[in-house]
C-alpha cells in the first residue's frame, strides 16, 4: 500500500481479516494503515529508489490516493504490478488531464477551459463566463486550491492561484444535488457499482453521505453507465469514485474521478454486500468482486478534529468527544482512524447508520454526531 492515511487502515482491517499481508509505505511512522500492518516502511514517496525496493517485496501495490510521483510509480511498476495502473493514475492525478480524458470519452463533463502557468487567466474566465470557478490543475483536494469568480469578485484572488501554475477553469452549475458512485473493476474486466450516493458538503468537505441516493431510476441507472465508462476507459484495476453534479431536470456533469475508495463509499462497510475496501482487495489480488447490492439504506457523517473540544489548531490531542452517548442511537457504528491529534479540519473518523429508510438513516447519524458534540469523555484506547 502507498499511502498510509485511512483509506490504506480500512484496507488493511479486511486484508488481514481475509488472511493477506499487508505492507505500507508511510512518510511517518505509527501512521494509521501502519499501525494494522505487517510492515511500514517509512520513505517519502517522491523517494523512487525507496518506493522500488518497497515494491519488490510485495507480489501487487495498491494505494490510497493518487498523488504518487510518476517516476515512483513506474520504478514500482518494474518490479510489481501497480493497480489501479500507471495510466489511470496519470489521467486523474492532474484536473486538466482528466478533463481532456473525459472529453475524450465523450461522456457529459463540466465546461472548462485550461491555463497554463503563465497563461492567460482572463481570457479562460472569458471563454467559460462567470459565475466559474478556478482550480489548481494539480494536488486538491477537500477544496483546497480553488476560487470562485463572479464577474471582478475574486479574480485577483484567482490570478494569485495561477501564478506560476497552471488551473483549469470550471462552469459554476446550479445544482440540485452532488452525487458520487463507488465501483470496482476486475482483473477479468467485470464491474461491480454501488447505489449512487448522495453528497452534502461543509466547508468544501465532505460532511453526509447517505445511499441509495433519492433520485429518479433513470438518472441512478445513467450515473451507473457513466461510471462503468470511466472505469473501462481508464483500463483501471481495483475502486474508484466518480463525482457527479447533478443539474434540476435530471443533467449529469462528471465533476471528478478518486482512482481510489472514497470517503463517500465508507458507508458501504454496513450498508453493502461488500464493502468498498473488500471490492479493492479482491480486484487488485485476482479475486471474484463480491456483490455491491445495498442491505440497508446508509448514511455517513464525517467526524473533523473540530468535535474534539479544545482541539487547537497546532494539533494537541484535545478531549475526545462523547462516544458513549454516540453509540446509543440505535444501528449506529464508529470508525475512527488511528490519528494522534485532532486538528479543525481534520477527518479524525466517521460515524454510520443504518434503517429501513434513507431518511432515518440520516436523522441517526446526525443524532448521534451531535450527542457525541454535546458531552466529551476520555478517547477510547
């Protein structure tokens, strides 16, 4: 596993469970995914000679986010294979590669227009209109490196973001809802795609998820195909996560591509069949995919250092909140991700709930998110 936050720690629960070993590369010790597995390897991941005699001690790498330089992916690639693969991690680890890969496809995508460093930023806004917003074509996430421009409203904030990079400007859409769909791809070519998930954002994070999604069965049935797409288009091994916008009249835009589980499939561990992380073990290891059918409808809210009373912004440990009064709101589970300080922002865990309806699966876990913020206690060992 490159990369050992948690997405690489829920992998690792499965993986052992099913009886596989599990090594990480971690730029620090005691990571999270490290913390599950047989070994971590500490190196940087921009350390290529490092990430090549990881590589040759392992029989498949897989990873937990895309951000991997290219010349430490292929120096893994010579020694084992690398799945999800090289080329899906090089279509959408850069925004305007992935726009141009979608374009390509000929699957509905967001109107964008690309700047290189340097390039002219004003001619771009231009093309696309405003409202727009303009992203960093490279490394954001969870919001981060981005702007909204509405006519002169914060353009000088924009042209500051493309100094010297280069940005992708983005159509602002009014939307009816943000959804994503979590699928896995076989080594035998099979797709496997949960219920479309619907996305509620704070903060440019994601904060609910809840499946399956309230939508009409053709734009559900339409997300699915759409996604089936990119994962064959990719020639991807293992999960990734399409992110959708969602238009009134039922218009999907692709928005991105998470060549990785996905903070919106976690609720799949309860809601699921097979969970996303099981889905990632069985394709990049040969196995059948298990089934993505729903049990029950879902909800996910995430758990930010924010909840953690009197966590700081330097990252001190703060006071755990009320995990007690969390898991007494019935069908209600907790995950939390091994990580030593809580900081605003942060995503320190999740909760899940599940019930005979999608809206009461909702009401769960936000009860229980907000009896957790109500009273704090010790942090479980």
């Amino acid at each position: 596993m490159l990369g050992s936050g948690q997405l690489g720690r829920m992998f690792t629960v499965v993986a052992r469970r099913m009886g596989y070993h599990v090594h990480v590369l971690s730029p620090a010790s005691g990571s999270p995914t490290g913390q599950l597995a047989d070994r971590e390897v500490v190196a940087a991941y921009d350390d290529a000679d490092a990430v090549a005699r990881f590589a040759s001690g392992v029989d498949v790498v897989t990873l937990e986010f895309e951000n991997i330089p290219s010349a430490s992916l292929d120096a893994a690639a010579a020694r084992a294979p690398v799945r999800p693969g090289v080329f899906a991690l090089h279509a959408t680890q850069h925004r305007a590669r992935e726009k141009r890969f979608l374009a390509g496809l000929g699957v509905p995508h967001v109107p964008f227009a690309e700047v290189a460093a340097g390039g002219d930023l004003d001619a771009a806004i231009g093309e696309v209109g405003t409202p727009c917003v303009v992203k960093t074509a490279g490394f954001g996430y969870d919001g981060k490196g981005q702007v909204r421009v509405d006519g002169d409203r914060g353009r000088a904030e924009a042209r500051a973001l493309a100094a010297g990079q280069a940005v992708v400007v983005e159509r602002f859409l009014e939307l009816e809802a943000e959804l994503s769909v979590v699928a896995a791809r076989g080594l035998d070519g099979s797709v496997a795609t949960f219920a479309p998930a619907r996305n509620r954002h704070e903060r440019h994070i994601l904060d609910l998820s809840s499946a399956p999604a309230p939508v009409a069965r053709a734009v559900a049935e339409r997300a699915r195909e759409i996604t089936v797409a990119v994962l064959e288009g990719l020639e991807l091994i293992g999960v990734a996560c399409v992110e959708f916008f969602l238009e009134p009249g039922g218009r999907l835009s692709v928005n991105e591509i998470a060549p990785r589980p996905h903070n919106s499939g976690h609720l799949t561990i309860e809601g699921a069949e097979t969970s996303q992380f099981e889905q990632q073990l069985r394709a990049v290891t040969g196995l059948p995919l298990g089934s993505a059918a729903p049990r029950r409808p879902a909800a996910m809210a995430n758990l930010l250092g924010d909840l953690w009373s009197g966590a700081p912004p330097d990252g001190a440990p703060g006071v755990a909140p009320d995990w007690a009064a969390a898991l007494a709101e019935p069908g209600v589970a907790l995950h939390l991700y091994g990580k030593d300080a809580a900081r605003p922002g942060r995503k320190m865990g999740h909760l899940t709930a599940t019930a005979d309806d999608l809206q009461e699966a909702e009401a769960r876990v936000l009860r229980a998110r907000e009896r957790a913020a109500r009273g704090h206690g010790a942090a479980p060992s």
